[in-house]
C-alpha cells in the first residue's frame, strides 16, 4: 500500500510540473518568436469593433414657464428632499405646512416675477 502511494505522488508531481513548464515554454516561445501575435490573431477576422451607442436616450430638458411653481410649499418640499432622519422630519411638517399655507398668497405672486 505504501508503495502504491508512493508511486501515485510520484506521477501527481510529474505531471504538475509537466503542465506547467510544458505551458509555460510554450507562451515564452510565442512572445519571443512573434511579438504581437495576439493582436493578431484577434483582429485577424476583419471585422471593426462597433460604434459605441448610448444604452438609453437622454431626457429633454423642460420647456421654461412663464410661471415659477418653486415657492409654494417651499419649507415642506425642502423639509421632504432633505438628508434628515424620517423620525426627525414628522415633527417639522408640523411646522412648515402651517407656515406654508399662512405664506400661500405670497408664494403665489411670487411665482409670477421669479
């Protein structure tokens, strides 16, 4: 049994190193023989690579209004796209929404010069 074992390492190593020098004699040749060869080999069929095209079509950008919605309910927008944490945020509607409506006329105006 032991020689058995013997034996079998001794092939299992052999063959190793016979894959690995037989490999790698065999790249070294090809990159000192043929510098470039692979570039070659890969452009060989004649084709050119493809235009790049964009995965998906941009948006266009909005036609300008004559009317500026941006402040009406500005504290709550600004409150709602803020990086705050949503338990902290509940509180401050409290504030910004009757602040907000009291403001209303004024926004409303505004919108027309801004």
């Amino acid at each position: 049994m032991r020689i058995h074992r013997y034996f079998l390492r001794r092939i299992g190593l052999a063959v190793v190193f016979a894959v690995l020098f037989t490999s790698h004699a065999s790249f070294a040749d090809i990159a000192v023989s043929e510098p470039g060869v692979g570039i070659e080999l890969a452009q060989a069929g004649g084709t050119e690579p493809p235009e790049l095209q964009p995965r998906y079509r941009p948006v266009p950008p909005e036609e300008q209004s004559w009317y500026n919605a941006g402040y009406i309910f500005g504290l709550t927008r600004g409150v709602a796209a803020s990086t705050m944490v949503p338990a902290a945020k509940a509180p401050l509607f409290v504030l910004t929404l009757p602040l907000d409506l009291a403001l209303l006329p004024f926004a409303a105006i505004g919108g027309l010069f801004g």
